[in-house]
C-alpha cells in the first residue's frame, strides 16, 4: 500500500490531520488500532477553545457542532465555600469555549472521512516506523489478521501515549520531561440535568471536584400518535480528585454523589443534583513532553508527543494545535517545494505544549490537596485562588490561557 502521508492513529488528532490534508489535496491513509465503536464511545475531553472550533469549521467539520455545541462564556471557582465566576469575554477581549463532546467530534470526522476522504481502517494495528530517516519511510501494520506495509513520503504518529512511533526515534535524539501526580480522577456521566450552566472547578481540603456537562440528547421516543415524541435529555459530566491507582468500582454511585456533594459546598443554598450514573472510570493524571516532535520524515502529534493533567481542559486542544500546523507545514511543502514550515514544526507546535504544561501544571495544584499537604500547603492554595478572585490581571492571566493560545 502506497500514501504520501501515513498517519498512525485515528483519534482527533489522526482523523482531523487527514481531512485538512484533504482539503488541501494531498492523500493520506489512517490505520487505527481499535473498532470504530470503540473510538466513537470513548469516553474523554468536552471543552473546545475558539481555536479549535475554528479549525473544525474550517475543516468543514463544523455543522453539528454549531447547531448542538454549548457556547460558555465563563467558570466558576469554587473555594471555602464561596463562589467566584470568571468572565471570559470581558477578560479576553472576546473569547470563549465550546461545549462538545471528543466523541461527537470523532463521530463527524469519522463520517465526512467514509464520505470523501482516503482510506480510513479501523482494527489496523501498526507495528513500527521504519526508515525515518530516508526518503520513504515504511509502516508494517497487521489488519484482519494480515500483515502489509504501508509506503509513505511522511509518517505521522498520532497514536496516542501508548503508541509504536515515539519509539522510531533514536534514543540519543529523544528528550523526555514527566511528571506523575499522587492522584487521579473518577469522572462519570449521569442522566441529570447540570446543577450549573458553566463549569464548576473547586478546591475543598477532601479533594477536588469538578461539575462539567454535555450537550442535552434528543431521543425520539415511540408514542401512540403519529410522530414520535422528541424527548431532551440532559447530560452531567463531574469529576472527583481520589488516590492514584483508585479501582471505579470502589466507589458506589451513593458515596460518588455524597463526596462531591460535599466537595460542592457554598455558604449559599446552591444544590447539587442527583440523577442515575451511566458511565464512571479513573483517569491517571500525568505531564510528559517527547523533544522534539520530528525526526526526519517521521513527526509525533497529539498524546503521542505531549501529555497534560486535564485540569485545565488542554489535551485535545493541544492535539488540534499540532495537527492544524502540520497541515499547514505539509500544504506549504506541495505548494511552495520549501520545507520551511516542515522543519519549524517542531520548535512552533513545542512553544504552545509548554505553555499549556504551564497552564495545566498550574490548575492542577493550585486546586488539588496532595496526600502529604501540609496547613502551609492548603493556605497556599486559598492564596492562589484568592489572587486570581481579587486581582484583574491573575484572572485575566486564567482566562486567556483557558480559552487557548494563538496556534502560532
Ligand atoms: P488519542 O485520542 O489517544 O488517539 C490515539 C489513537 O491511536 C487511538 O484511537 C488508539 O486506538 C490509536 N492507536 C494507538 N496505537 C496504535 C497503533 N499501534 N496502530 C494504530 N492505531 C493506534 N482534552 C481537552 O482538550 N479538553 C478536555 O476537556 C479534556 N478532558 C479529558 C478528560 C479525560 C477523562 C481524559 C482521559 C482526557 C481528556 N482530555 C481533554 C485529553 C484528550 O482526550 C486527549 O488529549 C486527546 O484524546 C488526544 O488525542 P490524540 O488523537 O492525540 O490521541
Ligand atoms: C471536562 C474535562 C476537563 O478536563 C475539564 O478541565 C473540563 C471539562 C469535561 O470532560 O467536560
């Protein structure tokens, strides 16, 4: 099999990198490991900043999330019981983020990329990256039960944390930064309708909890009369801080909703809603950063380069950065003949993965207690939320960095 971009993974990052290379006329082939059941249900990431949406739009991948994304101009922190709301627009001169779900945003591209766009397998397992270094580097993949290569002039890994590519790279270039934090989160879905229209992050000295949500889902329920009954259901996305290596199934559905009950407190009587628990796993919470971010012919995207705690809602968008400058580089390339923008991609895509492992990093322990915190540690942290409720420029140092940076 013979592509002029080879692309490893079909998670956002794979399928959007192949539609922009779509429209911009250059083929591609995406293998992916998993069914296309598994990628389209995987439950992660629900916050778009204004980049990323353009860049769906842009990708025409947008119809859907326009008429179903939840537009939110602010969050709310949480902390000693009082409540302080974050002002996007007003901080930012404008921005904002979206509400919608990694899953839909997989579902469209995996539809528009059936439609229209090159080959896209599913249960496609590659198995390494050879020759980065030449001019045509080789993927040999296993797909229903057969082995093949794949042919390429580039190879991209977007493969995620636990892919092949990043081990293409010769262990004298690679560069490795990681950090791993005592805790984790157990996140669950649960059929009620958010208890507040923005997000709610809060610190409290049991843990932190977060209160996110999905776009309401319009079920058509069969009725006796001639058209079925269009039924809204709401959707709560929360999270709750517990000890690294938590099993989910530790937690029953009434002590999740007890603890976060309490972590939600306010000196107020707002109140947390119950509602069934459709869904509940751990998340491990990790920083990691591969240097640099291409070798050769081979370049890493997504969670395969970089990995962020998801306290500050980066992962996916940091993914969509890489790609979206990708494109860009490799469009240039067809264009042009200059590898220019090729050979900055590594050193463009790291200037923003810093700053989000900055901005992550930040959330994360300004808002998690750490098992050993001491009293010094907890005050540290009402210090921190404190500046940001009291001080115009700590609050507009959150928000710009919350609704994205410049993909540069
Ligand atoms: P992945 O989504 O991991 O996709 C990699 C793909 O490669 C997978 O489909 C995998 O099956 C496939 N693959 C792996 N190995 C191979 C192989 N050898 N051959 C072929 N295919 C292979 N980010 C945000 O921006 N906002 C949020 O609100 C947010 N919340 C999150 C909440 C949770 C609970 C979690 C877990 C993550 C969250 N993230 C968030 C992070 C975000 O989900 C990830 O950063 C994003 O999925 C990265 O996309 P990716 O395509 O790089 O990697
Ligand atoms: C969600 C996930 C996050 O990591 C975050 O910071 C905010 C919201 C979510 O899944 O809705």
């Amino acid at each position: 099999m013979r592509t002029t971009v080879g692309i490893i993974g079909g998670g956002p990052a794979g399928l959007l990198l192949a539609r922009l290379l779509h429209r911009a006329g250059i083929d591609s082939v995406v293998l992916e490991s998993r069914d296309r059941a598994y990628v389209e249900h995987r439950q992660r990431a629900g916050i778009l900043e204004q980049g990323t949406v353009d860049v769906l739009r842009a990708a025409g991948a947008g119809e859907r999330l326009d008429r179903e994304g939840l537009r939110h101009d602010g969050i709310e922190l949480r902390f000693d019981g009082r409540r302080h709301r974050v002002d996007f627009p007003g901080a930012t001169g404008g921005r904002s983020v979206m509400v919608y779900a990694q899953t839909e945003v997989c579902k469209d591209l995996i539809a528009l990329q059936l439609k229209e766009g090159g080959p896209l397998l599913f249960e496609a397992q590659a198995l390494a990256v050879e020759g980065a270094d030449g001019d045509r580097p080789r993927i040999p993949f296993r797909h229903q039960g057969r082995e093949d290569v794949l042919e390429c002039d580039y190879a991209v890994g977007c493969d995620g944390f636990w892919g092949v590519t990043r081990g293409a790279f010769p262990p004298a270039l690679s560069r490795v930064f990681e950090r791993t934090y005592p805790y984790a989160w157990l996140g669950i879905l649960a059929d009620v309708a958010p208890s507040h229209d923005e997000l709610v992050y809060a610190r409290h000295d049991r843990g932190f909890a977060l209160l996110s949500m999905r776009p309401p889902v319009t079920r058509h329920q069969p009725s006796r009369e001639v058209a079925p009954l269009p039924i809204e259901s709401f959707v709560s996305r929360l999270y709750l801080q517990v000890p690294a290596g938590t099993d989910a199934e530790e937690w029953t559905d009434d002590e999740i909703w007890s603890e976060l009950e309490r972590r939600f407190e306010t000196e107020d009587d707002w109140r947390l809603e119950r509602g069934p628990i459709t869904q509940k796993s751990v998340t491990p919470m990790r920083s990691f950063v591969h240097e640099p971010m291409r070798h050769g012919r081979l370049f890493l995207a997504g969670d395969a380069a970089h990995i962020v705690p998801p306290t500050g809602a980066k992962g996916l968008n940091l993914a969509v950065g890489d790609v979206a400058t990708l494109a860009r580089a490799l469009a240039h390339r067809k264009e042009t003949g200059s590898p220019e923008l090729l050979d900055a991609y590594s050193a463009t895509c790291l200037r923003r993965v810093w700053q989000a492992e900055r901005f992550s990093w930040d959330m994360t322990t300004m808002l998690h207690p750490a098992p050993d915190a001491t009293p010094f540690d907890a005050r540290l942290q009402l210090a921190r939320l404190e500046r940001i409720a009291s001080c115009r420029a700590a609050e507009t140092d959150l928000a710009e960095a919350y609704t994205g940076f410049p993909l540069g």
